[in-house]
C-alpha cells in the first residue's frame, strides 16, 4: 500500500499503529471470540473499556474527581442546542464569543432558546486578524455562562488563551484542539469535542463537565430530551441509550497510544514544532499567505493562500502527485489548509514542506 499523509479537517487521519492494533483484534476482541461491534454496552467487558477511557482521559487532561465525563453522540453539533437546553432555563440568557464558523453555528443555534450577548472579538490590525484579548470581551453580568470556541477549525484562528474570569460558567469548543496542548481544566466548567479531529472516529462526543453544574440544575425546561439532558447521561453512565460502542473503542486505543508516547505535554511539543516549521515556510515564501497573527495562528489547522485560484488548484492537484492528500481548504475561505492533528507525524509535515517550496520555484 502506498503511503499518503492525509490532511484532512476531520474526520482526520488516525496513528497507524492504532488502526493496526483495531484490525489485528478485530475479529477476536479481549478473547471473546467475537469483534468489539457485536457485544452489548452492559456486557462486562464493555462496561470496563467505559471505565477505562475516562481513566484515561482524566489521566490525560488532569481530570479532577468534580468533574464528570460525559459520552454522547450527534457531534459537536448536537451540543449547540444541548447547553442551552440544558442550562437556560427559561428567559435566561447567556455570552457566545463570536470567533468564526463554528463559533456562529453555535450562536445561531442557542438563538433557538435565548437572547444570546453575541461578543464580536475579531479585529483587523495590519491586514491580519486578530483575537481581542479575552479580558476584554464584553460579557453581560447576568448571563449565565460564556460559550466560545478555542480554535476555529474552518479559519484556523486560535484563541491560544486560557479564561480566567471570576463566577462565570465557562464552557468551551475544544473540537479541534482538544488533547492536542495542555489545558488547565478548572478554568472551565465544561469542554466538549466531537471525536473525529483528534480522539477517535466520526460518532463519539466527549463532554468534560463539572459535577455540581448537572446537580445544581433543578428547573428544567420541559423539552429537553432524555437523550439530551446530562443529568441522564451522567446517571446512567453514558449508556442511557446504546452509546456508539465501535467509536468508543476505537478512541480508547488511541488514548492509550497517546499515553504511551508520552501523553499530552509531550505531543504539544511537536505540535508546536510542525506549526512552526509550516509557518515558517509561508513566512519566508514569495507565494504563500497566512492572514492571521501571529498570537492567534492555529497549531492544528495552518491555513493559507496562493495569489491566484488557479495556482491554488494546480497546487492541490500536484500535492495529490506527491501524497499529500486533502488540503484543500473550506469553501467559505478557500485556499489551502493543512490540518496537522496528533496523529500526522513530523515526517508529513517535512514531506510538505518540500513540496511547498518546490513548487514554489516552479513559479520563480
Ligand atoms: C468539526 C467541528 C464542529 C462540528 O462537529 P460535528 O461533530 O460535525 O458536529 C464543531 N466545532 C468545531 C470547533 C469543530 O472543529
């Protein structure tokens, strides 16, 4: 088989050394005679894969015991109804930083259920975009909680802040950075990520919560759906409805890969190295362009652009030539993204490196 790099936004490349791992055991899971697909959520064995990725996960992150690890499916995407369902009751409002796409799909979602305080926070200084620093966001003193989302996946615009603000619930999108760079947990009251970016297949949620924000919630709006309402979740350990088990084990083995190399400081490392090395090229080069600055520039998600359409489509296709697949950009921004989570090794990035400047001099 030849050997591609796959840049894609996600669902995104996993370590190969997981899928190998998923296909050697596939047929025969923990000697049960049967793949991992066909057992029960109740079964023993499942129940203690359950209790090991949160394990993992809280080993991971730094998770301490207040907090509580949710398992839900419908993507990142369910959760923009989900939060506000959950913790607006009604007539309440709440603060929703807008950064970029993902940011306003979650505002244009919460509209369903409040007057969100939307808080424009990007600005433009020099020709490049830039994030307000987060102490001066505008937040209403009487909305319940903040909402923002970390790194915007779509313009690869990163906040690269942690929130500190005194008694305000802040729950954060961590889709796409999540695991990939240290966080310090109590510094939010809730993070979640769908798992296709960085943790697993398409399929899964994590949801990171603080226990007493799901106790305290008594009034309740009459509509929100079981499925939907943490308090289940968290009451029936994640299996309220049959969670989607094949994601779930798929994700457990590349936490335990993960942990294995060295867990997350040692992967934000190299993280921050392959952003460099990428960013540094575009930097020096005549051709390439990134339009945000530097504070803000995503570590997962390097996006820029060539001077023309057709330079970016004759780009893309003799990347294709060297194995460098997907890097085409999002069609609401366009040009080239280059989405570099933990599992696309050094080597890809060096690989596209070379490229980025050969082609270059084709042009010079
Ligand atoms: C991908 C992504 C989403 C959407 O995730 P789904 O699983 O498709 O719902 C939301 N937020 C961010 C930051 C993302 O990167």
């Amino acid at each position: 088989m030849k050997k591609i790099f796959n840049f894609s936004p996600g669902p995104a490349s996993l370590p190969i050394e997981v899928l190998k791992q998923a296909q050697s055991e596939l047929l025969n899971w923990n000697k049960l005679n049967i793949s991992v697909m066909e057992i029960s959520h109740r079964n023993k064995n499942f129940v203690h894969l359950i209790e090991e990725i949160k394990d993992d996960l809280r080993e991971l992150i730094k998770i301490p015991l207040n907090y509580d690890i949710l398992f839900c499916q419908g993507g990142a995407r369910t959760q923009f109804s989900a939060i506000p369902m959950n913790l607006l009751y009604y007539n309440q409002n709440a603060d929703y930083a807008n950064i970029g796409h993902w940011s306003s799909k979650a505002i244009e979602e919460a509209k369903k259920y409040c007057i969100p305080n939307i808080i424009n926070t990007v600005k433009i200084k020099n020709n490049l975009y830039y994030i307000k620093k987060m102490q001066n966001w505008d937040l209403d003193k009487n909305s319940k909680y903040l909402h923002y989302c970390s790194n915007e996946t779509i313009e690869g615009l990163s906040v690269n802040e942690e929130p500190n603000f005194k008694n305000k619930i802040v729950i954060a999108d961590l889709s796409s950075s999540i695991l990939t760079e240290e966080i310090n947990i109590n510094n939010y009251s809730m993070i979640y990520a769908s798992a296709q970016k960085n943790i697993g297949p398409a399929g899964l949620t994590i949801i990171i919560i603080k226990k007493d924000l799901i106790s305290k919630n008594k009034k309740k709006r009459k509509e929100l759906p079981s499925v939907l309402d943490y308090q289940i979740i968290s009451k029936y350990n994640s299996m309220f409805n049959t969670p989607p088990t094949f994601s779930l084990y798929l994700s457990g083995l590349v936490l335990k890969w993960l942990k294995k190399i060295g867990g997350v400081k040692y992967i934000s490392n190299i993280n921050r190295k392959k952003a460099k090395l990428l960013y540094n090229t575009i930097d020096r080069s005549n051709i390439y362009t990134n339009k945000i600055s530097k504070h803000n520039r995503s570590i997962t998600n390097v996006v820029f652009h060539l001077p023309n359409t057709n330079m970016e489509k004759n780009f893309l296709k003799n990347s294709e030539k060297n194995g460098l697949y997907y890097l085409k950009g999002h069609s609401i921004i366009g040009g080239i993204r280059a989405s570099i989570y933990n599992a696309m090794p050094i080597e890809g990035i060096k690989k596209l490196i070379n490229f980025m400047n050969d082609f270059e001099k084709m042009y010079s």
